[in-house]
C-alpha cells in the first residue's frame, strides 16, 4: 500500500507540472499574439478576441491536468480541505470550459457571417 501512495503522489506531482508546463505555453503564446495584434494596424475586436479565446482553451486544458492531479491526491484518505480543492477546481473548468465554449462558437458565427437558429 506504501508503494501504491508514493506511485499516486508522483503521478500527481507529475499531473502537476505538465498542468504548469500548459498554462507558461499558453501564457508565452499569447503574449506573442497580443504583441501581434497590438502592433498591426486595422487589427479586428475578433482577431483580439481569438488570441484571448486561444488562451482560455490552454487554461482549460491545463485545469484539466489539474483536475486529474487533485483526483489522484484524493484518491487516499482526502481531507475536507482536499475535497473542497477538487470541487473549487471541477467547478471553475466546467464554468470556464462553458463560457469557452459559448465565446467559441459566437466568434464562428461572427467570423462566418452565419445566423442560424437555435
């Protein structure tokens, strides 16, 4: 059971890092688009908006990783205060992942010149 717990807390660290590792790549991208945007002229409210929207699915992704750490983590004994950390963390992904979702598909319909009915 000893080795199970050290396998789980390294995967965890693991989960942890690669989540990091998303959000400084996502972070880095976006600099470099806002950077682009700020400095062409005629820039669009939607080619800024698809930089920050790009940001967000890094976001997304990387609370993904997190989620999948705290999950691991709690796997074991969980405290209270681990309990509340994976339901803070699942609630604002699907929050973010939502709202992502619903900015995604107006920027499309914007980009596309589309109406189309619900």
């Amino acid at each position: 059971m000893e080795t199970l717990h050290a396998v789980a807390h390294w995967l965890a660290l693991a989960l942890e890092v690669i989540a990091i590792g998303i959000i400084g790549f996502g972070a880095a991208e976006a600099l470099v688009g806002i950077a682009r945007v700020a400095v062409r002229p005629g820039t669009s409210n939607d080619e800024r908006r698809t930089v920050w929207l790009k940001f967000a699915r890094w976001l997304v992704a990387a609370m993904t990783f997190q989620l999948g750490a705290d999950l691991v983590n709690t796997s074991f004994d969980p405290t209270w205060d681990e309990l509340g950390r994976l339901a803070v963390v699942a609630v604002v992904r699907t929050f973010l992942s939502f709202f992502l979702d619903r900015e995604v598909e107006d920027t499309r319909r914007r980009q596309h010149g589309a109406t189309t009915e619900p």
